[in-house]
C-alpha cells in the first residue's frame, strides 16, 4: 500500500514538472554551440574531435602526471584550482544547453496538436536524471576537492554523450514535424 | 567534355585565392617564426583591437584585402586550436621557445604577463568559450613553471 502510495505521488510530481514545463513562459535564447547548424543541430565530425580533446584536456590525466612528477606543490595546487574552475565551467554549460534544448522542445510541443505523453514523461524523467547527474559530478568535484577530478574523463564523455543524445531525440526535426504538425 | 574550360564560380575563386593566401603566408612569414606561441602571438596582433578586422599589407597586395582577412583569421585559428588543447608540458616548451626568442628581457616578460595577463587577447573571435578559458588557465598555470625554472637556473 505504501509503494503504490509512493510511486503513485512520484508519478504525480512529474506529471506536475511537465506541465510546469509547458506553461513555462519566455524562450531564453542561450548559447548552444551544436544548435547553430540549420541543417540538423547535430556536431559534425570537426567539433566532434575538438569535444573529445577538449574533455581529454580537462579531465584526462596526461597533464596532471606532468605537473606532478616536475613541479612544485604550489604549481601543483594553482594547476588543480584552474582545471577546477574550467571543469565547472564546462559542467555549467551542458547543464545551459540542455536547459535550452528542452525550452526549444517545450515551445514546439505547445504548438503541436499530437502530444504523445508517455514520449514527454519519458524526456522529462531523462533531463532531470541528466540534471541530477551534472549537480552530483558539479558536488563531487566540490566537495572532494581537486583530487576528484583525475579519472573523470569517462563520466564527463558520457555525460556529454547523454546530452547530445537527449538533444537529438528532442530537436530531430525529421521525426518531430511528422509527430507534432500544426493543423 | 565540351572542350570548353570548366568555368569556376565566383566562391570556389575566393577559397582557391585563401588556399593560396594560407600557403604564401605560411611559408613566407609565419616559418620564419620560432614555434608556435610566436606564430599566435604574431597573428593576434595583425587584428586591430577596436575593429577586430585583420589587415596584412603584403597578402592584401598579392591578394585582396577581404583575402587577406580570411587568410589571417583562418590562420589565427588553427594556430590557437593547435596550441589550446595540446598537452601542458609542450605548451611550457612552446613559452619557453618564445621567451628565449629574445622578444623581452625573461624576467620583465614574466611579470608582465603575471601581471596583465595579455596573452587573454591571444584568442580568435567567435571561438568556443571553454577553450579560450582553457589556454588563458594553461597559460598561467605554463608561467608558473618557467618562472620556476628560470629562479632555479638564475640561482645556479
């Protein structure tokens, strides 16, 4: 009795985050690097590389062995306190873009007459997993310190991964115009 | 097919004249620089800071001067990206080379840059926000260590 009491009020606070989603007034026009291509708003194979070397540089390891095993510990210190700053710089822009991408996603869906629910729930149940993933990473990189950041190349790739993903299937042009046409 | 000469249009022209342009400009001027901060260093300054247009007197009379301009900012670009996200141990030879290059006494370089943070102009236009966030940190992170060496080899 209790589950169902709970799933029950989990299923009723997201029903109420989509429909705050939708009511949701005034596109904030953002900065989102792969929506500027008219085309399709998917990266191309150039901005593609530049992503995985930009993530490699943040958050690989390379240049941490470096500074470790030929500098001192005040070179060390101020190498961890940029690349924390550039890694929440970095995580706070995924989290803008994805707050775009889903604001562009709302305004199409409020002009469309063919709503499909469950594919809605479905979106909003991945942003805000997707959100909750970037504060917990934003959290971790916070509260343990610079250290945090050696090995988190993988997390960041999938979460940036996650993103484009979650992007794609909301923007898809294609596939969105034949759901969601105006009559 | 027809005998005649393909004609080409008016853009495949301008992208040819920037080939070339990028070519000429390479060998002709930014070889002759020592190493790739050098080149960077150079390019940001042939951009007008008021503008942001880039001007080269020798490419806009072999070329135009709209040429010119493509030629310098594309150049500007790739140079940057090539230094933004390489490694930090090849960023620090790469200001080590600069330094060395005669341009400012070491230590006067050193503050100065310390100090004002100049290389902050060093990045093209338009380019991606972390990036250029991303070298200005290499950067002061690339000062620390050769101002480390350079204390260690003037003590020796």
């Amino acid at each position: 009795m209790t589950g169902a009491l709970t799933l029950l009020a989990i299923g009723f606070l997201l029903i109420a985050s989509l429909v705050y989603l939708l009511r949701r007034r005034g596109l904030e026009e953002e900065d989102v690097p792969w929506l500027r291509d008219e085309d399709s708003g998917i990266p191309s194979a150039h901005s593609e590389d530049h992503r995985k070397g930009q993530l490699d540089r943040i958050f690989g390891c390379e240049d941490w062995d470096f500074i470790r095993k030929s500098t001192s510990s005040r070179v060390q210190q101020l190498f961890l306190k940029e690349r924390k700053g550039i890694a929440l710089s970095w995580l706070s822009r995924l989290r803008r873009e994805a707050r775009t991408g889903m604001r562009l996603h709302v305004a199409r869906v409020r002009a469309s007459e063919e709503l499909d629910p469950l594919a809605e729930l479905r979106l909003a149940i991945d942003y805000y997993a997707f959100q909750a993933k970037c504060g917990l990473i934003a959290a971790i990189l916070l509260l343990g310190g610079p250290m945090a950041l050696r090995n988190m190349v993988g997390q960041a790739e999938s979460l940036s991964n996650n993103l484009r993903g979650m992007l794609e299937a909301a923007l898809k042009p294609d596939a969105f115009s034949q759901r969601t046409r105006v009559r | 097919m027809n005998g005649k000469p393909m004609e080409r249009r008016p853009n495949q022209l301008t992208s040819m004249a920037v080939e070339d342009g990028l070519r000429d400009l390479r060998n002709r001027t930014l070889a002759k620089l020592d190493g790739d901060f050098a080149r960077l260093v150079y390019l940001a300054s042939t951009r007008d800071y008021n503008t942001g247009r880039y001007a080269h007197d020798g490419l806009s009379f072999r070329f135009t001067e709209s040429v010119a301009e493509r030629v310098l900012a594309e150049a500007h670009r790739e140079v940057f990206a090539s230094l933004a996200l390489s490694p930090l141990k090849i960023l620090v030879t790469q200001l080590e080379q600069y330094i060395r290059s005669g341009c400012a006494r070491p230590d006067e370089l050193l503050a100065s840059w310390r100090e004002l943070e100049p290389f902050r102009i060093l990045a093209p236009e338009h380019d991606d926000p972390i990036t250029v966030k991303l070298f200005a940190s290499n950067i002061r992170v690339a000062l620390a260590i050769v101002k480390e060496s350079w204390r260690a080899n003037q003590l020796l």
